[in-house]
C-alpha cells in the first residue's frame, strides 16, 4: 500500500452519515458507518463475524448494527450481542471496531492501530462548520493512486494549463515569484505573494470587485495530513490594507486501495456568502475538477501501462517532492515496525 495505516481518512461526508448504515473502503479495509440513537458515529468492519456479509446491507435495532442475512446483532462496540438461533452468544465472536471522529464536515476514520490514534489528532478545516464561511463541494472516486492526486495539489501551476478561465491570471505569467517552502516531519507548507494584477472574472465578480481592478494575490497550500491538503487563495484589496477576500480549497483524500482515491473536494469563501453566489460557482469548479480527474486517472493508466519512470522535476515541484518523501518515510516506517 503507497499510503499510511497509522492516519485519519475521510470516509463520509458528516452529512451522508444518518440512521441508515452506508458501507464504505478505506485502505483496502471495508467499514460500515452509522448513527446512534444519540447522534454519534459508529464505525465498525462491514462483514458479519458469522458469514462474510456486509452489515451496510443490514438495519438498525436502537444502537444494534443487525445482519440482513444471519441476524447477528453487533453492540457498537462491535461485539456480537444477539444470536437468533441459541440464547449464548459464541465466546468472543465480533467485529473490528475503528476510531472515529465527527467533526460536522467528515466523518474521519482510523484503519491502523487503535491505541494509536489518540496520539495524532483528526485534521481540522474549522472553516467548512463556521458560519463565517460559505462553502460548497462534491465527491467521487477517482482511479488513481493517492500519490497521484498528492502531486496534483502541491503544484497548482497545473491549473493555469488545465483551464484558463478558472486560473488566476498572475499564474500564466513567465517568470512567477518562487516558492518559498517550510517542511516539518508530518506536514508541508508552501506560499509566495504576486504583485499586484487582475482577478479572473468570475473572481472578482463572486467578491462583488471590479474586473479591471489589480490586487495583491497570495497563494499558500499545506499538506496537512496524508488525508488532507488545504490550498488557500488570498486576494488583498485596498493595497493590502484590507481585510483579506480568502478562497479556501479542500481536499480530503481516501485511499480505497492503490489505484482508487476517495477525493472530497470543498470550496470555502469569506465574502459574499449568499447561496446565489455558491450555486453559480459549483458548475465552474466542478467542470475543472471534473477535467482534472480524467487527467489523473489518464496519468495512473500510463504508469500502469508502461511502468514508473524518473520524472523531469522543475522548482514548482519542491512542495510535492517533500510530501512523497513524508508518505515514502510514514509507510517504511510501519513496515519496520511489521
């Protein structure tokens, strides 16, 4: 596996997480997730201790995950805590139980070790619950390994090439300002400013500026997590004595094995927050995340054609050079460690 156990991944969205028990892949692992009668998040195997059938296919009894097929019921703790057919349980019979976390957004699930997910705290995107923001989004699988999509985020030159009416237009220039890059031992963090210049037009029509205007601009994105990357947009009006006009773009990525990644991307804004606003920008960014799926499913169908190859590196890569290093070193690590 080309990504870490030891990591929190978003399995759901909060929002898709209800009464009614959804099945979902995380590293290869098959999860069932469901709500208590109190609200909270169960995550449990999604395979019956009895025969290999997946409890998402089953129901609800109070706080029981019940199968649809054998009607053993499973505490969400996952012990099995009712047999139809005999008054004892069998001695030990169960299902894995996962850490999880509700943050309101997604539903983060730990597939590793259990004792050790207390030691790493979920990722935090405090701005997809804060009234303060707007935001909107989707999400899908896309058929290609998650180092794919990793890459794709840590350099959002890309974009500029990809769709040039989504682009900031300080993105096309020739000669961009470098990139200044601060690595820790679990995380990345990238930034640099741009000079004033205009904004894309449904930009700065979406924070209400005018087209012609020029605007200090500066760009930062962070690998927060193996499941998480956060890039962020900062447009400084007033010669940057403003207050700053902030895009966030949110990623929460999903190993479902080598060559499948859950992405759940989100779109966050500080400014002009009303509905209207968000249901005009959705179809601009879910056609460009549309287009950059195909592009990352065609790059994971040429290497799984033709084989890895050295790549050609330039300097916007520095960001995404570092953060294979951080997952090469997380999963070595737990080979050591067996």
């Amino acid at each position: 596996m080309t990504a870490p156990r030891q990591a929190w991944y978003a399995a759901a969205s909060s929002d898709d997480v209800s009464r009614v028990p959804i099945g979902r892949r995380v590293l290869g692992e098959s999860v069932v997730l469901f709500r208590t009668t109190t609200g909270s998040v169960v995550a449990l195997e999604d395979r019956c201790a009895h025969r290999p059938y997946p409890l998402s296919l089953g129901r609800l009894d109070g706080d029981l995950i019940v199968s649809g097929y054998t009607g053993f019921a499973y505490a969400p703790d996952g012990a099995c805590v009712r047999v139809p057919t005999q008054q004892h349980v069998p001695v030990g019979a169960r299902v894995r139980a996962f850490p999880v976390h509700d943050d309101g957004a997604f539903v983060w699930v730990w597939v590793g070790t259990p004792e050790s997910a207390a030691l790493r705290p979920a990722p935090q995107a405090p701005w997809l619950t804060s009234p303060e923001w707007a935001s909107f989004g989707q999400e899908w699988q896309t058929a290609a390994g998650i180092e794919v999509l990793q890459d794709n985020f840590a350099d959002i030159s890309h974009v500029a090439v990809v769709d040039e009416y989504i682009a900031p237009p300080v993105l096309s220039a020739a000669t961009p300002p470098p990139l200044e890059v601060e690595v820790s031992e679990t995380s990345v963090r990238f930034w640099r400013s741009f000079d004033p210049a205009p904004l894309a037009a449904w930009h700065a029509r979406a924070l209400g500026l005018p087209v012609e205007a020029r605007h200090e601009q500066r760009e930062e994105g962070r690998f927060v997590s193996p499941g998480l990357w956060v890039d962020r947009w900062d447009v400084l009006p007033d010669g940057g004595s403003g207050q700053a006009l902030t895009f966030v773009f949110t990623h929460a990525l999903t190993p479902v094995d080598d060559r499948t990644t859950r992405h759940a991307w989100r779109v966050s804004r500080n400014a002009a927050l009303d509905e209207a606003t968000s249901a005009t920008l959705l179809p601009i960014f879910e056609r460009y995340y549309r287009s950059v799926q195909l592009i990352l499913e065609t790059l994971q169908q040429v290497v799984d054609r033709d084989g890895a190859r050295p790549d050609v590196n330039v300097t916007a890569d520095a960001a995404g050079m570092a953060v294979r290093k951080i997952m090469r070193r997380l999963v070595a690590d737990e080979a050591l460690r067996g």
